[in-house]
C-alpha cells in the first residue's frame, strides 16, 4: 500500500500537474453526482468530452431557474457551455483550505465559471438511475420527515450532511463521534447483514443470496453518496464474498490492500483525500489488533480498546489535517457508535420505509421519536461544553508527525506483548514534543494574516510568554434582498481563516484580544474567535460597546465570563525585552475610524506602529501629541487599509517606515489600498506589502534584526 500511495504521488506530479491543452471556447460537459446548489450558485464536478474533469461553477438568473435545477438530478444530464477556466485563490495562509490541493485530491484540471449554457441531452446510465433515486430519497426526506429530524436521516441514509446544524456538527467534533453520520464500514455492515439475514430467512438458498448481495452493495454504494469509506468497505466486502463464492480463502488484510490498490489505480488524486487516508488507516488499526481485542471477554473494555487503537494510530494524521483531536472521544465513542449504529440508524432505515408505505404510521412514530432525539441532541450539546475537551497542539512538522507514527506501532507491539511501561514512554515522549515544540521559538513574531478586506494582526512573544490578537477580521454584510440568493452556509473569516491560523500554530491562549474599533471588517468574526480560542481579556476602545457590530462579540465574552475593558491614551505594559503603549484615543467619546486604539511596540531598535483605522484627523493629533518620537518607524499598519483619508503627506514623511503593510482585501471594492497613497511610500523607497496581493505577512524580529516571511 505503501508503494502504490508513492506511485500515484509521482503519477500526479508527472501527469495530472502538466498543462492540458487548452479549452475551445463552447465545449460540451456532463455532471457528475458530486454536486451542490448553495444560495445563488451551483457548484460540483462534470466531466468534459476528453474526460477531463472540471469544477464548474454557474450562477443562476432568477428564483425560478434555482427551483428548476433543485427538483432533479443533475447526474449524467450534458450541457453545451460558454465560459472561463479560471485558477483558484490561494490560501490565506498555511493553515488555510487550499482549493488547489482539493481539486487535486478530486483529479480535476481547475475551476470553470459557465457564462452560458444550453441544454443538449441526459445520458441514460445505471449511475444516473442511481443517482435520481438518491435525489428522490433526499426530497422524499425533506417532505415526510420533521424539520428536526431530517439532516441526521439524510447523513445516515444516503451519506448527505449538508443540511446538519453547525453547531450541533462541532459539538461532534468535540467529542470526537464526526464519523457517526458518515456512512462507513459499520454501516455497510449493517446493510451487508440485514439483507442477508433477510434473504436467508425468506427461504433464499445462501448461494443466491450472496450473488444477490454482490449486486446490492454497489448499488447502495452510489446511494449512500459514493464517499471513500463507502467503497473502501463495499469493496472489501465484495471480495471477501467473491472469493468465498468460488471458494477461494482470501485475508481480510489482503482484501483491504487490493482495494487500495484498485482505488488508487483508478483515482490517484485520492491519495490526498481526508476521508480516504483515515478510512484505511482506521480499517488497518482494527485489522492488526485483533490480538489486543480477542484478550477481553467484556465488550464493553473490547468497546474501549477498539476506539482506543483506532484514535492512537490516526492521531498524528489528525493533527496534520485539523491540528487538534479530541479527547473525549475515547469514551464518548463507547457510547454514541453502539447508539447510532443499533438504534438510530436502522430506525431511521424503519421510518423512511414506513413513510413510503403509511404516512399516518410514520407521523405517529415520528410524535414519539422526535422529542427523543431533540432531548440527546441537547445532551451532546451540553457534554460538548465540559472543560479539556480537546487537546490541540498545532500542525506538528512532518519528521514529527512520522516519528510520533513509528511510536503508535511501537507501542502497539508493547501492548501486545503486556509491557505496559514501555509503551507509555514510547507513546508519551513524541506527545510531549508536539505539544511543546511550537513554543520553542526565540524571535518575537508579527503576523498579518490575509482576512480579505479587513484587519487581523497576531503578535506572540517568544517561547509564547504572551500572544496578542488585534481585530478578527469580518465581513461588511450589506442588505440582501433577495432571500434565494442566500447561502446556506455563510461565509465566516474569523472560523474559517483565523481560527486555523492559531490552531495550526498551537496557539490555545490568547492573552490579550484588541478591537481597535467598531467596524464590522475588524470584529464581525470575533465572537467566533472566542467560541475556539481562549481568551484572557479582551480591550476595546471607549465608548464602542453599544455599537450594533459588538453585540455578538460581548454577549459570547459574558458567556465565557471574559472581562471586557475600555483603553486608552496611558496604557502601558511589559514583557520582558518588549514594551506596549497605547498612543490613542485620548477621550470617551466614540466617533468612528478616529478613535480606533493605536498600538505601538517597542523591542530594542525594532519600532512598530499599528493604527486600526485612524483617518487624518487621528494622524494629525498623534503627529501633534508624539512628534519626533515616532520618527524612522520600523514598521507600519497603514491605517484605513490604505484609503485616501490615512497615510497624509506628513505623517509619512515623519514616519518613514522601513515596511508598512496594507491589509486589504483582493480586487476589492474599495481599491484598497490607493494607488497614490502606495505611491506615497514608494515614492520615498519605502517598501510596501499588501496582505490582498502578497498574502499572509510574516515579520520576524530576533534582537536587532527583522526579517519578513
């Protein structure tokens, strides 16, 4: 397995990473089952007359046109289009989606954004039959079952979790039971099992019901979504059961690593899915332990140790993925995996059945299971609230994450053979060393993480004796109109990009959190910040506090009993080597940009400047108040993302930065940052970066040099 992970690896650099030959200008394209309408877009994979395949990206004109496409599969339907192939974004920062590596993961060639499109013809095929019954099934949900009770019948019954709470989906991940809803090897087991039974108990010789199963399970592979685990498990099953058929004995390790093989062979980018690495490297867990399992007659120390192995071999390949596991997991799977898998599952598969047949009968189980499950949601909501739910030390570096790998299998031996001691050492050594190596770090470091259009700056101190996180970044949020054009999962800057910046960094306290001002571009994500990080104090400029945009922000910090203070002009504090002051406001009345908090940071001949959003009238005062004391700055956060109405003539000139950066967003509305206040800079040889075109900025400062990332 561990070849063919190599050679698909080298397949993909040589062959899938070259430059195709270009895209004529109207070309037919056929839509894959691997699609999703989300507010005004639908998004998903087609293949085009080449087999390449693409990620097309269409816009729809109206409500009307959305509705249409919403009431059929769009599976194996082909589409004459006009339109752009266009590169993806990079990511924000390291830590960050990269849709370039998604789109490799899934084989594609790029994104296209369709212009125009014409209908020509809907292939009939086994896969587009299957994939309109799974269309049928999830309307079928949506219209028979309660609002309550349809994401989870959807996730357990045909592998779709679009429509799951967002909270109720991190309270999963908390406590570690995410692979619940996705349809995995248990539940091919199940389905495997039930119509077996089925078959054998209706009088069906087991010859004819084997055969009958080979075909099944295919089948209930598409519909449940197609996803990795799936076909890892189906066809494993399926060559177990061939092979028996014919009365060949084949290993169920050497079933596994055919299946590999023959995923791989079909599907190289594969190599790179999530789902796909932790499917085979739990399925391998349990298939090399058998030994450890068999030991304990008591199923519910078996329960234990089976979850138990299953998280310590992932564990590294977790933190490489998401930078932190749960702790909790290993007992909360004891309970939750025999719940969903005995219980809820097969009576979801009992009521979408009896909802076909009689709609009084299933309304009437529905009246008794709904409070039943809204009551255990509200439990794994309360238990994912309880303190030390999660361990999460940062994306350790790749020696590390090998080395804490070899470690799991060494200690696996030892517990095989009853040495209890050596594997903890062995287990518990590259442990320590990934939680503690991300704060083995002597230079101070300033981080201007790439928002879009708006501000974020992470500053931690060496060996992490303080971190200091200004603004969250957010986004201006203007009046939608038009319902139909919302999108079901909104666009969140401070979960979706700076919430991963710390994780991946292992920053799991934050000692000061600064809101310069009450803009929705430097504190809408906030809250959503505080949900993830840690938060020992949270400073706001005075008078902020009854603006609409902090509502979120304080309501969560009172939750989270996080204390809440005004600064300003005076304020003053130490860390070893590096001072901070506050240089401005120097009043209580709150008037917008003006008085956004002015940060200014000293470590020996390194001066650095932060000034949120300050306008003119905000430069003109601090030129007035500090004068020659904020000459030859070192650096500069420009205020007002480069805007007209900051960086004046003679604050500039006084200032002289030797860096100052823009945090602006890409091609954004406001053509941030102005090409005359850029000009200004340069205009002097002042250098400038801008988060928007250079990304996330990087400046390190080690005694009395700097250096920028």
């Amino acid at each position: 397995m561990i070849v063919f992970g190599f050679l698909s690896y080298f397949f993909i650099v040589t062959f899938q990473l070259t430059d195709s030959s270009p895209l004529p200008s109207t070309f037919p394209i056929t839509w894959s089952s691997e699609y999703k309408i989300n507010g005004q877009k639908l998004r998903g994979f087609v293949k085009t007359e080449t087999d390449e395949k693409l990620y097309v990206v269409y816009t729809f004109s109206s409500e009307e046109e959305k509705s249409f496409y919403e009431t059929m599969s769009l599976t194996g339907r082909t589409y004459l289009v006009q339109g752009e192939l266009i590169a993806p974004l990079p990511p924000a920062h390291a830590y960050a989606f990269s849709m370039e590596k998604y789109l490799i993961s899934k084989g594609a060639r790029g994104i296209y954004e369709v212009s125009t499109w014409t209908f020509i013809e809907e292939k009939k095929t086994i896969r587009s039959f299957l994939a309109k019954q799974r269309h049928y099934m999830k309307k079928h949900i949506e219209k028979t079952f309660p609002k309550s009770l349809v994401a989870e019948a959807q996730a357990l019954l045909i592998g779709l979790q679009d429509q799951v709470d967002h909270d109720l989906q991190r309270a999963y991940q908390k406590l570690g039971i995410t692979h619940i809803f996705a349809i995995s090897g248990l539940h091919v087991a199940f389905v495997s099992w039930l119509f077996f039974e089925g078959l054998l108990r209706i009088g069906v010789r087991k010859e004819i019901a084997t055969l009958v199963l080979l075909i099944i399970l295919p089948i209930y592979g598409v519909i449940a979504g197609g996803a990795p685990s799936v076909w890892r498990a189906v066809s494993v099953v399926e060559l177990i059961m061939l092979m028996r058929y014919f009365r060949w004995h084949v290993f169920i390790d050497d079933a596994l690593a055919i299946s590999f093989i023959c995923f791989v062979l079909l599907e190289p980018g594969v190599i790179y899915q999530i789902g796909f690495q932790l499917s085979y490297l739990a399925a391998v867990s349990l298939v090399y332990s058998a030994v450890i399992f068999r030991r304990f007659a008591n199923w519910l120390i078996r329960s234990f140790f089976i979850t138990f192995v299953c998280q310590l071999l992932v564990y590294p390949l977790l933190l490489h993925h998401f930078y932190e596991i749960s702790i909790s997991s290993f007992l909360a799977n004891i309970i939750f995996v025999p719940l969903f898998s005995f219980v809820i599952l097969p009576f979801n598969m009992t009521l979408f059945v009896i909802s076909i047949l009689s709609k009084p009968v299933a309304k009437a189980l529905f009246d008794m299971y709904e409070p039943l499950r809204i009551w255990l949601a509200k439990f794994i909501l309360y238990l994912q609230d309880l303190p030390f739910q999660l361990w999460s030390p940062g994306k350790p570096v790749i020696w590390l994450i090998c080395v804490a790998l070899i470690s799991v299998l060494a200690g696996l031996y030892f517990i095989e053979i009853k040495q209890y001691g050596k594997f903890a050492v062995v287990i518990f050594i590259p442990a320590l060393c990934i939680h503690f190596l991300p704060m083995l770090f002597s230079e101070t470091k300033l981080t201007f993480l790439n928002v879009g259009q708006g501000d974020c700056t992470v500053i931690e101190l060496p060996f992490r004796r303080a971190v200091y996180v200004i603004d969250s970044g957010g986004l201006l949020r203007f009046e939608q109109q038009d319902i139909w054009k919302t999108s079901e999962s909104p666009y969140e800057v401070g979960r979706q990009v700076v919430v991963p910046f710390l994780k991946g960094k292992g920053i799991r306290n934050i000692d000061i959190f600064i809101v310069t001002h009450a803009d929705a571009d430097h504190v809408e994500g906030a809250e959503e910040i505080l949900q993830e990080i840690n938060m020992h104090e949270i400073h706001l400029t005075p008078g902020s506090m009854d603006k609409p945009v902090m509502r979120d922000l304080l309501m969560e910090a009172k939750k989270k009993k996080v204390p809440v203070k005004e600064k300003m002009k005076g304020t003053a504090w130490r860390i070893g080597n590096t001072s901070f002051h506050y240089l401005w406001p120097r009043d209580t009345l709150y008037e917008g940009n003006d008085d956004s908090i002015v940060l200014y940071m000293q470590l020996g001949l390194f001066r650095a400047l932060l000034t949120g959003d300050l306008e003119e009238h905000g430069e003109q005062e601090l030129l007035h108040l500090y004068n020659k004391k904020l000459a030859n700055m070192t650096l500069l956060k420009a205020g007002h993302h480069g805007s007209k109405t900051s960086s004046i003539e003679p604050f500039v000139e006084l200032l002289r930065p030797e860096l100052t950066i823009f945090s602006a967003g890409l091609n954004n509305r406001y053509r941030h940052p102005h090409k005359e206040i850029v000009e200004r800079f340069t205009s002097r040889h002042l250098s400038t970066l801008t988060t928007g075109i250079d990304g996330t900025i990087e400046v390190r400062i080690r005694k009395n040099s700097w250096s920028v990332q």
